[in-house]
C-alpha cells in the first residue's frame, strides 16, 4: 500500500485486567504503522484500568460510567474515535504481527466491503479453527448461525481448507474489520442486543445496505472464547432472544410468516432435548427467551428502515437447514453441509 488509512484497534474491556496484561503486548507489536491502540473501559470494577495507566500510558483509555454490554458499548466509544477503519477486538485475543496488513490491503482494493474478519484459531488447541467466527460466518434459512469450520459445538482442524478470501453472510465480532462510515451511517450496533449476535444483525444491515462481508484468513489471529460472558443461562437466553429479534428485524414479512413459527418449533426441540439431558438451565433459557421475543413484538419493537430482500439472494446464506442436517444426518463439517456451490 502506498499510503496506510488510518486503523483504530478498540478493544472493549470489562474487569479483563489479565487478558489485558496477556495480550495487549501482542497487540502493541502488530506491524501496521498507522494505528491507535483504544481501550474503552465498560465500568470496570477490577484495577484494569490503573494497571492501563502505569503500564501502558501510550494505549488511550475511554471510561464509561456503566456497563452497556458489547453493543452499548461499542456504539458509546465509536462515537469518539475518528479513523477510516475500526478493529473491534475481543480482549481475549493473541494477534499476529502482521494480521492487519492484509485485511486492510482488502477493503482499501473494494470500497463496497464493510466488514471483515481474520481467521480465528483457537488459543488453548491451536490446531482448531475457533467457534466464534473460524474462517467467517454463515447462516441457515432459519437463522441459525455456523461458520467455515465450525458446526454448533463440532470445530474442525484446521488443514487450511478454507484459506481463500470469500464473501461470508457475518464478520466475528472477536476481530471484526469495519469501514467506520458505514458502521456510523447504518446507526452502528443494536444496543437492545447487549452482547451476542449483535454483529450478525449488524453484517445483514451491511448486506441489505448494498455492502459485502469478508474472510481474509490470510490474517491469523487465536482466540480464548466465553472471555467476557461465560457459558450458562444468562449466554443461552442472549443468543436465542437476540437471533429471533434479529429475524423479526430483516426478514421480509413474507419469510416471517414462513420461517418464525418453525424456528420456535425448532427451539422447542432443542430445549426438551436439553432437557431430557438434565440441563434445567438450557431449557429454561430458551423457554425465557420466547415469552422476552413475544413480549418485545407486543411493546413495538422497532427495526431499522432498510429494504428488506429475500435471505437466498445474499451472500453467505446456506438454504437448508443446519440443525437438521447435523442432529438428524449426523454432518460434522462446514464441507459437508454447505455445497462449494452456494
């Protein structure tokens, strides 16, 4: 590149003092010049940010007076950062030196990319891809989410299978590449989200908006997962009320008609079968999260003012059923659910 837009790292901290201490050197020796390294604080109550002032006085520090999860969060401290580029970073995350230079090579090549995302490996066993993006983000005609390399709880080893730069339907919000005017003209995060999938909802307003969404797995980056929001109930219920208040949002009227009564079908499965496992917590969630949905409808929620297309015409959009073909045909892989087709 001759010139280097500007990149400004953001990582999003909440009483992550050790991931900040393990990981922020990492970050600090990233090869790309022209960069700020921000931490914005969510109302920590641990010393992170003390230890931030002694230890590391060049990384700027914003504080926020209270904890407005991932998506609060990230809109509160995007709105004071100026730079052509923002990198979302989870605080559990080991960054390699040079993972920026090529995602930003892509984006500066096609001005209509808005978001994209590193390949993702998992820290503790790096020969895995890792489950919260691994080499880019899917989703099925219901909504459910999968990635290149990860099938529900199934993450494949990675033999470079997915090394190739391709359209994808969602960027992993662990390590997520965004073209900063789009993310402030589409109104950024929907904070009502809090913290999980609030960036698929952000990447299918991308979509709807005329803009794509990328994996460089060029650029490698390995990440610790449940950082910041450990598994169990209050994770479960996020998820499902989040992605069913996401459908409700872009779906057309018509696949709502088609698809919603399904997906609760769907999710009644899934929870009994917790259930019949002895997950009192999961089915519990689940069951929690519909009457929140049903509830939210009934108040109004309202949704962005974007024309709505149909799912099977945008990228990264497998057009079956994920939940079906892995619990009922017993498929493992993203190469065995998804045609190279599609």
């Amino acid at each position: 590149m001759l010139s280097q837009p500007t990149v400004a790292i953001v990582i999003l901290n909440f009483n992550g003092r050790n991931y900040l201490e393990k990981f922020l050197p990492f970050v600090l020796e990233s090869s790309y010049i022209n960069k700020r390294i921000i931490v914005a604080d969510n109302a920590s109550t641990d010393d992170s940010v003390t230890f931030l002032m002694h230890t590391y006085p060049t990384v700027e520090v914003i504080i926020n007076t209270k904890n407005e999860g991932f998506a609060g969060g990230y809109n509160w401290a995007l709105k004071q950062i100026d730079s052509e580029y923002f990198v979302l970073l989870n605080s559990d995350v080991e960054v390699t030196k040079n993972w920026i230079e090529p995602i930003i090579s892509l984006m500066e090549g096609d001005k209509t990319i808005a978001a994209c995302q590193p390949k993702l490996l998992a820290y503790n066993n790096r020969h895995l891809l890792e489950y919260a993006g691994a080499c880019g983000g899917w989703i099925d005609k219901f909504g459910y989410p999968l990635s290149r390399g990860r099938i529900f709880d199934v993450l494949e080893i990675d033999t470079h299978q997915y090394d190739t730069i391709q359209n994808i339907f969602w960027a992993s919000g662990a390590a997520m590449f965004v073209r900063s005017k789009v993310f402030h003209a589409l109104g950024g995060f929907d904070a009502y989200f809090f913290a999980h999938q609030e960036e698929i909802d952000l990447c299918w307003r991308m979509q709807l908006a005329g803009y794509q969404i990328m994996a460089c797995p060029e650029s490698v980056v390995y990440h610790v997962g449940a950082g910041t929001l450990p598994r169990g109930g209050r994770k479960v219920f996020l998820n499902f009320r989040n992605n069913l208040l996401m459908l409700s949002k872009n779906l057309t009227l018509k696949e709502q008609i088609k698809k919603l009564p399904f997906r609760f079908l769907l999710d009644i499965v899934s929870a009994c079968k917790g259930l019949l496992h002895g997950d009192l917590f999961f089915f519990t969630a689940i069951i929690k999260a519909h009457f929140a949905v049903i509830f939210i409808w009934l108040k109004g929620y309202k949704s962005h003012d974007l024309k709505r297309v149909r799912m099977k015409t945008m990228k990264g959009v497998y057009n079956g059923s994920v939940a079906f073909d892995h619990f009922v045909k017993h498929k493992q892989f993203f190469s065995e659910i998804v045609d190279k087709k599609e």
